[in-house]
C-alpha cells in the first residue's frame, strides 16, 4: 500500500509536516544526539534526591538555582556513566585476562600432547628399523646358507 502525504485537515501521515521541513542531519548527528540524550536521561532519571545538598534540594523559583541543580546532575549522571563504563571495561578486561589464561593453558597441554606423540613415533622408526635390520640379517643368512 502506497503512502500518501495530504495536507487536508485531520489526515494522518506518515510523516509529519514538521519533520519534512527540519533541515537533514547525517545520521551520526542523530546517533550523537540520540545517545547524549540518553545518557542524560538515564543519568537524571537514576539520581536520588539524597545525593543533592540542602541547597539544591530548596524549590525555589530562583533560575540560577535551577541551573545549578540540572548542572550537578548532569555532572552526577556524567560520573554515574563513567563510572558503568570503567566497571564494563574492568570486567572485559577482566574476561579476556580469563581468557587468554585459559588458552595457554590448552596450548600447554597440546605441546605435551605433541611430545607424546613424538616419542610414539620414534618410537615405531626404532621398531621399524630393527624389524628391518632383523630382516636383512636373515636375508644375509639365508644367502650365505644357499
């Protein structure tokens, strides 16, 4: 079904008008945008009031206080933010220390493994060259006996 843009009154588009007259941004600008707001809003929506001074927590209408109060917050959330991003990283760090051990762990146990089986195998050749020395040695005798 073929969408349609009217302009009549009370239709529904798609797309509305106001999104077809902003200017187009590149989708990293939204991506940047999308996620600022997103670490602001999750940020500001963790916060508890018991983490604001007494002087943040006062409701008055004065602007300036305002200001400060969404600046601590945002501050606040900036460092609630860094500080998941440190854990996350710690624990990728962490993950890959776990592992890395565990993968020279199993290279050890191939190179043992690997020495055993170089000892099977020479092992066999000398098996083999006696067989076969044991082999001419008869050949010989027989030889000499004919």
């Amino acid at each position: 079904m073929a969408h349609q843009l009217s302009t009549g009154a009370g239709s529904k588009s798609k797309f509305p008008k106001h999104t077809l007259q902003r200017p187009a941004r590149s989708n990293a600008q939204k991506r940047k945008q999308r996620k600022l707001h997103q670490n602001t809003t999750r940020g500001l929506a963790s916060l508890d009031l018991g983490q604001l001074s007494s002087s943040q927590k006062q409701s008055g209408s004065d602007q300036t206080s305002d200001v400060q109060t969404s600046d601590s917050q945002i501050t606040l959330a900036e460092e609630h933010r860094q500080q998941h991003e440190v854990a996350f990283w710690k624990a990728r760090a962490e993950n890959a220390e776990a592992q890395l051990q565990a993968a020279n762990t199993r290279i050890e146990e191939l190179v043992a493994e690997v020495g055993r089986q170089a000892e099977r195998v020479q092992a066999w050749r000398d098996e083999a060259d006696r067989v076969s020395l044991m082999g001419l040695t008869l050949y010989e005798r027989a030889q000499q006996g004919s």
